[in-house]
C-alpha cells in the first residue's frame, strides 16, 4: 500500500505540473520578434544583401557547409547582422533580442540550433536503442507488443522531425516538426487506453477499431485545420497540452489502481511528473548561455533519461502483465 504521505506528494506534485503545463498553453506562438522588427536589424539586412547579394563584383558563394543546409545570401546577411547586434547589445550590457520567433543562436557547419538538434538526435537514438530488447523480452503473443514497437517507431519519427526543424527552420520542417509531436501525443494517449482496458485486438477487434479510429479522425481534422485552414499555434499548443493531460490522467488512473499489486505501479506517474517538470523549463525563457544553450534545448535534454525510466517499466509491465494474464485462463 502507498503511504498517506507519498500520495499527498504525488498529488501536490501532479496539480503543480497541470497548472504549470496549462500555464504553457496559453504561450502564444510567434513568427515575428522584436530583434526582426528593429530598424537597426532592418537597415543591417539591406546594406548586406545590398553589397554582397546584388552586386555582382562583391558576390561570392556561400560556404559548402551553408548551401548543404540551403542558406542562401539574404539569409546569411540577416544571420550575420543578427549576430552583430548581439554581439553590440552584449557589451553595451543591453537587452538580447529574439529574431523571427527565435534567440540569436550561435549555428555550426550551418545547423540553427545546435544544442537543440544534438538533444533531438539523442532522444530519438534512446527510443530506437530499446528496438531489439522490446522485441526480444516481450512475449510475441503479448497484446502490447505491437503498440510498444508501433510507439517507439512514432517516436523515433518525432525526434528525426524534430532534429531536422532545428537544424533548419523553413516552413514545411516546423510543420512536419508539430505534427509529428502531435502524433506522438495522441499515440500515447492511445497506447494509455488500450493498456488500461488492457484490449487485445484478437479478442476485441471491434473496441480497438473504434477507438483507433476516434484517434485518425481527431489527428486527421487537427492536421487539416492546420493545413488548410489556418496554422494557429495557441490552437496547436492547446490541443497538445489537453491530448497529453487526457493521456497522464490514463496513466496516474492506472498507477492508483495497480498501487498494491504491482511492483513497479508508481513509475508512470513518475514519467508524467518528470515530463511536466520537463516542460515547465520553457516558463524559465533565456538568451542562450554562450549563444547555444536556451531553455528549450535544455528541455530537450531533460526527457532523454526519462525515455529509459519509462522503456524500463514497459519491460516490467510486460512481464508482470503477461503473466497474470497467463495466471488467468
């Protein structure tokens, strides 16, 4: 049994996090920033792409590095006078600017973000590296199984999305970037239903349809909505943060119930603490120290030990799981 004092923690510590994580949702999103819309930043760009893009005599072509990633000559001026001004706002001791929705990082070998694209790239190699140990110690006949390896390929799509958008930000790179979250979110949703009714899809095809089905539609009219109607990032935001506290509800449901017979019942609710806390980083917003570490990436880097606590508990939920299962028949 889970002690009076434990579950009070749990609780203060699960109300924190939905106040902080609905606290996030309501953080619009921009495209524009006070750094772009500066006049200074402004006269910059023109001057740059005045002697250096359109005259032909001063024109040279942009480091191998840079035409990889398809930075072209406006927007190396724009990156150069960015970093100018920051460089000037720094000594002076005035306040840094964000530029088009973003902080003047530092980029490498023409990646944008690099702390960012790195934490993205671990993330996704710590769910692929748990591939062939889920599909080695979950029991081929364990109803699970396929959602745990479906999830961990969803996830590794998100992470790869996610390290292309910050190492270059175009328009269909944050999209795809947003969407592949979304998925992700609602798959875990998902994979949290299915594991609480516990729904084996040989036995209830009908019920797993169903319910899988709810799940496209509502992904699919997201998606559109954003598509064809309009890209509205408080509405993306929004309905992020209600899919993923629908799904950490599916998940401290399931940790109450199973508290006294299962042996490790408590690390969902651990994963779902430690993800919001994760997320309340990006309340605490900053100019990147050394032009390369900012809140969000180190958001980034804080949910790649929490991907292995989780992955942990699958592989002992699984084992558990199945053998009561087996106990039953």
């Amino acid at each position: 049994m889970v002690s009076g004092r434990r579950l009070q923690w749990v609780i203060t510590l699960f109300v924190v996090t939905l106040c902080l994580t609905c606290y996030l949702s309501t953080v619009p999103g921009v495209s524009a920033s006070s750094g772009d819309r500066s006049p200074v930043f402004r006269q910059c760009c023109e001057n740059c792409e005045s002697t250096l893009c359109h005259d032909q005599s001063n024109r040279k072509p942009l480091p191998l590095g840079l035409r990889l990633l398809f930075w072209n000559c406006p927007q190396n001026c724009q990156y150069e006078c960015m970093q100018t001004i920051t460089q000037e706002a720094k000594l002076q001791g005035e306040r840094i600017h964000q530029y088009f929705g973003k902080w003047p990082f530092y980029r490498f070998l023409g990646i944008q973000e690099p702390a960012s694209t790195v934490f993205s790239l671990l993330n996704g190699y710590a769910h692929w590296s748990h591939w062939s140990v889920l599909r080695s110690e979950l029991h081929p006949n364990y109803y699970m199984r396929p959602w745990y390896l479906m999830y961990l390929v969803v996830n590794v799509n998100t992470w790869l999305w996610s390290t292309v958008f910050h190492m270059r930000d175009f328009g269909w790179t944050e999209k795809m970037d947003y969407f592949s979250a979304g998925f992700s979110v609602l798959f875990m949703l998902l994979v949290a239903v299915i594991r609480n009714l516990r729904l084996d899809w040989r036995k209830s095809p009908q019920a797993v349809k169903s319910i899988v089905g709810l799940h496209l539609v509502a992904f699919l009219a997201h998606v559109s909505y954003l598509t064809f109607w309009k890209f509205d990032y408080g509405y993306n935001m929004l309905a992020n943060v209600l899919v993923g506290l629908l799904c950490n509800i599916m998940w401290v449901t399931w940790s109450w119930r199973h508290r006294s017979s299962h042996p490790m019942a408590w690390r969902p609710t651990l994963c779902v603490l430690l993800i919001s806390a994760a997320m309340s980083l990006e309340l605490f917003d900053f100019p990147p120290f050394l032009g390369i570490l900012d809140a969000h990436s180190l958001w980034h880097a804080s949910t790649i030990p929490i991907i292995f606590m989780f992955y942990n508990f699958v592989r002992c939920d699984a084992d558990w799981d199945y053998k009561v299962l087996h106990l039953k028949k």
